[in-house]
C-alpha cells in the first residue's frame, strides 16, 4: 500500500505544486488525471523520491496485521513498511 498524509510542494517562487494531499492506495491500477499544472507530475517525482515534499510524508506499506514500523531505509521500495521521505 502506499499511503500519503497530508503532503505539500512549494516552490521557491511561492507556488504549490501539490498542496495537502492525503491517499492511501492498495493494489490494482491507479489512474492519475488532472488539468496541466495540477501537479500530478510533481506528485509522482515526490513518490519516486526524486523531489522533496515541503510538509506531510509519503510510505510503502505491505498489508500486515502490526500497526509498528520497521525502517528499512528511505530508498527502499520493497519492505514491510518504509518511509520515503517525513517531513516536520
């Protein structure tokens, strides 16, 4: 599962890229729509850990019964839970 709480990009300029976004996705196919300028670009890099997100944070998740977290290192994909990137 990847789950994203509360994740925002601001640019230097001042404008956001994504602002407050929260979702959890589970397995299946996922569609990302939305008008040029929506951010959904910027999402995917802040996903792929290429970009930073100014607040909130982003993680991969496997389906488990614990609700812990084991860190496995902030570029790791695969794992029972890993924290790309958490911001204060």
């Amino acid at each position: 599962m990847l789950a994203i709480e509360n994740v925002s990009k601001k640019f230097r300029a001042g404008n956001f890229g994504v602002r407050d976004l929260s979702l959890a996705a589970t397995s299946g196919v996922i569609g990302l729509l939305g008008p040029n300028g929506a951010g959904k670009t910027t999402l995917m890099q802040m996903i792929a850990t290429i970009t930073r997100p100014t607040s909130g944070r982003i993680y991969f998740a496997a389906p488990t019964s614990r609700n812990s977290l084991t860190s496995c290192g902030a570029r790791s994909v695969i794992c029972r839970r890993t924290s790309a990137f958490t911001t204060a």
